[in-house]
C-alpha cells in the first residue's frame, strides 16, 4: 500500500513548511489528486488518520480535491476527458492518446495555527 509512504511524505512536507513558516499545528491540508495519479483515495484517507497521529497534523482534517483527467488525442486532434488510462478517445474511439492532465497530487492548501 503505497498511500502509507505518500501520507508519511506528506508528513514531512507539513514539517518542514512549520520550521520555514512557523507553526505548530496543522488543522486541515487540502491534496489535489488527479484520477490517473494512481492513488486509492479511501486508502489515502485511512493511512493519514494513522500516520498523522502524534505529529503535528494529528487530527488533522484531509480534504481532497478531484482534479480532471485529460489526454490529447492524436487521431482526431482533440483535448478529451478520460477517467483511466488506456480509455478509448470519447470522440473517435482511438486508443492514441497522450494524458496531458490528471496525474498529479499535491498538497493545494493547509490551514494551522
């Protein structure tokens, strides 16, 4: 389970941005997450609860926000949407296409005290 090694990144991350901004406790982080970034979201938010516990996010709120999925198709020259990858191109069928968005996870915003 790859979501517990992102959550404990993720902790590393808010310990960082405390020494560089000064605070001690985070409140909530918000996670963009694209649907091709190959993250299990129900498995995100169990592994958080217990790796934030005893850190500086412990009980922290996790909000994730749902990015889309995109690719460029090379047939029909068109940005489509695509859920998963090696989805067939919506608008003509075509299998060649390029994701062009939807594989990213970042942390978009947190609140602390």
């Amino acid at each position: 389970m790859h979501e517990m090694a992102i959550c404990e990144s993720i902790v590393q991350v808010l310990e960082k941005e405390a020494q560089t901004q000064n605070f001690q406790q985070v409140k909530t982080v918000w996670l963009e997450i694209g649907p091709l970034a190959g993250v299990e979201l129900e498995a995100l938010r169990f592994s958080f609860d217990a790796v934030t516990r005893g850190t500086l996010a412990d009980q922290a709120k996790l909000e994730i926000v749902e990015t889309e999925g995109t690719a460029w198709c090379l047939t029909c020259a068109k940005s489509v949407a695509v859920q998963q990858r090696y989805d067939p191109c919506p608008e003509c069928g075509s299998y060649q296409l390029q994701v062009t968005g939807g594989e990213e996870m970042r942390i978009k915003e947190l609140e602390v005290n």
